[in-house]
C-alpha cells in the first residue's frame, strides 16, 4: 500500500489521476471500485493508497468506494468465501454490497464539499 501511494503521489502525473477519477468523471465511484477488486489487503493496506489519492484531488466518495471494494470484494476473498458459501448466495452478496459501495460513494461525492 505504501509503495502504491509512493507512485501515485510522485509519478502519476495529477492530471491524469483527475481525469479517471475526478469530479468531471461520472464513473469514477464505479471505476475506483472496479480496480479495488483484484487486489488484496486490509484496510490498513489501503490507507496510503486513499491518501495519496485524496491529495490528488480525487473526491472523499471514490476515494471510500476504492477502500470498500479492497476490502469487501477483494478477488482473493470472493475465492475464499466461493469455497464456504453457495454460488447463488455468493453472487446475492457481491451484488447487494457491490451496489452499497457505489451508492455510498456517489453520496459522499454529493455531500463531501458539505464536510470539508
């Protein structure tokens, strides 16, 4: 996690960062989420990575939709959980939480200038 917020922070122009995950963007909460599934780490993991990220400029809601999808959806959990639950009830549970981090994400989007 530090070591991807390092190369977010140093080498990633902001510019760039902005234009994928940024206010003019209407699919950022749901790209940050996207790109937060096939990694793996724990919430402390992804600090360094929401920071770097928030000193981007990208808005407090993709930033929390990206941490959620780390660690709610993470491929390598899904796989552990594939092995526990039924198929079914596995794909029930991906999509209820997968559709409540993008609503909480465009709410804090929404509501984020209010609390800054």
């Amino acid at each position: 996690g530090v070591g991807i917020g390092a190369l977010i922070h140093n080498y990633i122009p902001q510019d760039l960062i902005l234009k994928i995950l940024g206010d003019n963007n209407p699919f950022s909460v749901i790209i940050a989420s996207v790109v937060g599934i096939p990694m793996y780490a724990d919430i402390f993991g992804t600090i360094p990575i929401a920071e770097a990220l928030f000193m981007a400029g990208v808005p407090i809601g993709t930033v929390l939709a990206f941490m959620m999808s780390v660690t709610a959806l993470s491929l390598p959990s899904m796989i552990m959980l594939s092995k526990v639950v039924k198929p079914k009830l596995l794909a029930i549970f991906i999509g209820i939480v997968t559709i409540g981090i993008i609503i909480t994400g465009y709410l804090f989007n929404a509501i984020g200038p209010f609390l800054m």
